[in-house]
C-alpha cells in the first residue's frame, strides 16, 4: 500500500528540499534523460522560475510528440449534491445551509441529451459524498443508465471499497477521480472535521484499491490553495510513481484545481500565480511523458487558451458545477464557481483556431499518435 512508502517521507523534510534546489539541479533536471523525483522537486522549485521559457518549449514538444494536436473535452455530470462530510472548502459540505438536490433517474437522461446534443462522448459524474442517497446501488443505476450513450464514463465520488469498485467496472465504469485535497497529514483533519473523510488513510489507499480493482484510468490531484502547492504535488508525484510500478497497466491523470469562491468557503491559506501553475504544468510533462494533464473551467479564458499549447491534454468545456445544471434546475447551488463560461462551441472554435482537434471521447486503450 502506498501508505508504507508515504510514512517515509517528512512534510517538512520535502518542503525544505524542494525551496533548496539550485539553478545547477534545474539545468541537470531538464538534461536528464530518465528524470527522477529529485529532478521533480527542482522542476517546481523557485530555482526553475527563470528556466520557465525553456521548460514551456520542451513540455510543449514533449505533449506533441506524445498525444499529437489534440485536445480532449469531457463535461462534469453533477447528480447530487447531497453530502455527509463537512469540509471547509466545499460548497456542499454538511454544514452548509443549502437546497439539496439528486437527479432521479429521468432527470439523469435529460442532463445527458443535453451533453450528448453538445458532442460530447465523454461524462465525469459528480456527487457529493453520501452514501445512504448516493451510493454503490445509485451509481450502479446511474451508469447503467448511461453507458448505452456515452463512449467513456468517469466518476468523482466518494472513496469506495475494491469491491464496489469492481461492480462499477463490470457495469462499464472506465475512470476514477480521487483527489487527496491535500498530503499535508497534520492540517488534514482541520480541513475535513466530520464525515467519512476525515479518514486521511483510507483516502489516501483509494487508488491502491482502484487499481486492484482494474479501472482502466485514475486521476489524482490536490486542491490548490491548502497547504504549499510545491510540496502538495510533490506527494502527488510520490504517489503516481508508486501506482506505475504497481498498477503498470493502469493509466494515470493529474488535475490542478484552484480553490474556487463558493457559498461559505474559507480564503485559500496559500495562493499559487498564473506563472506558478504554468511551471507545475510543465514541470509535470516534462517528468512524466504519459501522463494526462486536466486543466477544467475553474481556469479563466486566457489561461486555458495557451495552457492547451505548454502540456495540457484534456479540458472540460460549458460545465455546470450544480445537479441538474444543464436542464433540469440551472438555478440550483454551484459547488464552485467557474471562471471560463464559454459555451461548448466556442470551446470547440477556440481549440481549432490553435491548429488542434477537439477529441469527444477518452482514448482508445491502444492509441498510436503519429510524431510531429
């Protein structure tokens, strides 16, 4: 379990490694062939900030070479926003005063033809944490439902236990978003005080139980603004490195999500620039060529225009971060509130007129992309 390797490793240890890396490690970091946890800390370290314009070009490169001109959308499905944790962050945390709302059944279909009408072939199904209204059996319900319409199905949901994981494979289920929030152990309780997950280590052995399980794509990623990003998405790193030796066959997906304004949230701790993001990005291609890098509407218009260029792969496009925000109850509370508000078409334009080609739907288990 990726917890044994995780205790041998100090918080404060990684933080200080990484703010003490030199120009001399980042040029070594960016020569290596093979690059290794050491280069990553260098990569993402205030040492690599003048090296930024290097580092863009070859994680540009690097992206081309292995995923082509392409960008792929996906759409967020959001179902409930039922939840039993109360987490500082979240704007359908437990103790947040709100209208709660699961789809039922019908109104799940018409989320999707809506989504299906934009193009899209790939949905990530969204749910708060609740697992009395949103549970195994729901999930289970709500795939079935729309397997027959979509070419990929993903889910950000509550941690669930190996074998659910493998009933919800059986039923067609493809992807799993996981996020940690943060690896920051000892701030973690204070971020999530109530709920099943306040539980840091069965969070933290979520993706040891999904690749047990066979899921074909996990994503990971850590919540932006908690603790210190530097050393937050060098655990990430940590992490993934683990799952790739373990789990070879498995794929693997990083996202970056800023913490968003919504509806009785706490400030962010820790603030990450424009700038910054771009470096984390690069610095992630740059260490891992396989990797998928997610940048969702969170991001503002501009950023998301030139990050699709420097490493990014998959974009969502026209989200609604609120159940039924699509048709069936568009008024209803967001999790967050967005930042590119652009409509799918113009997504879809804006990615043409860069010279790449929208992808609807996830890739095939064996894509071969032609070099450039």
């Amino acid at each position: 379990m990726f917890k044994e390797v995780f205790d041998n490793y100090n918080w404060d240890d990684a933080l200080v490694s990484i703010y003490a890396k030199t120009a001399v490690d980042v040029e070594r970091a960016l020569t290596n062939s093979k690059k290794t946890l050491e280069d990553f800390k260098a990569l993402i370290s205030p040492a690599a900030a003048p090296y930024l314009e290097q580092m863009a070009q070859m994680s540009h490169r690097i992206t081309q070479k292995r995923f082509g001109k392409t960008v792929q959308l996906y759409a967020p499905l959001y179902l409930s926003n039922e939840c039993q944790n109360i987490c500082t962050y979240c704007g359908f945390s437990l103790d947040n005063k709100i209208r709660r709302k699961t789809l039922s059944a019908i109104e799940i279909i018409q989320e999707a033809e809506y989504l299906k009408q934009q193009g899209f072939e790939h949905v990530l199904l969204v749910t708060g944490e609740a697992t009395k209204t949103v549970g195994i059996e729901y999930l289970k319900n709500a795939i079935r439902l729309l397997r027959p319409h979509f070419a990929n199905i993903s889910i950000e949901v509550q941690p669930l236990d190996e074998d659910e994981y493998s009933t919800l494979a059986a039923e067609g289920l493809y992807a799993v978003l996981v996020y940690q929030e943060t690896y920051h152990q000892d701030n973690y309780k204070h971020y999530h005080p109530k709920g099943k997950k306040s539980n840091f280590d069965y969070r933290l052995d979520t993706p040891d139980r999904l690749g047990n399980a066979g899921i074909h794509k996990i994503g990971l990623g850590v919540l932006i603004g908690l603790e210190d990003w530097r050393a937050d998405n060098f655990y990430t790193a940590l992490h993934v490195n683990y799952l790739e030796k373990q789990f070879w066959q498995t794929r693997y997906s990083i996202s970056f999500p800023r913490l968003r304004p919504a509806t009785g949230l706490i400030e962010p701790k820790v603030a990450i620039t424009d700038k910054e993001l771009v470096q984390l990005i690069c610095a992630w291609r740059i260490f891992n060529e396989e990797i998928e890098l997610s940048v969702s509407t969170r991001e503002n218009e501009i950023f998301r225009d030139h990050i699709i260029k420097l490493g990014a792969t998959t974009i969502s496009a026209g989200s609604k971060t609120n159940p039924g925000g699509y048709v069936v109850e568009p008024g209803s509370l967001e999790q967050f509130e967005i930042d590119d508000s652009r409509s799918v078409s113009e997504i879809k334009t804006m990615i043409e007129r860069n010279g790449y080609k929208p992808v609807w739907k996830d890739w095939e288990k064996f894509t071969i992309v032609e070099k450039v």
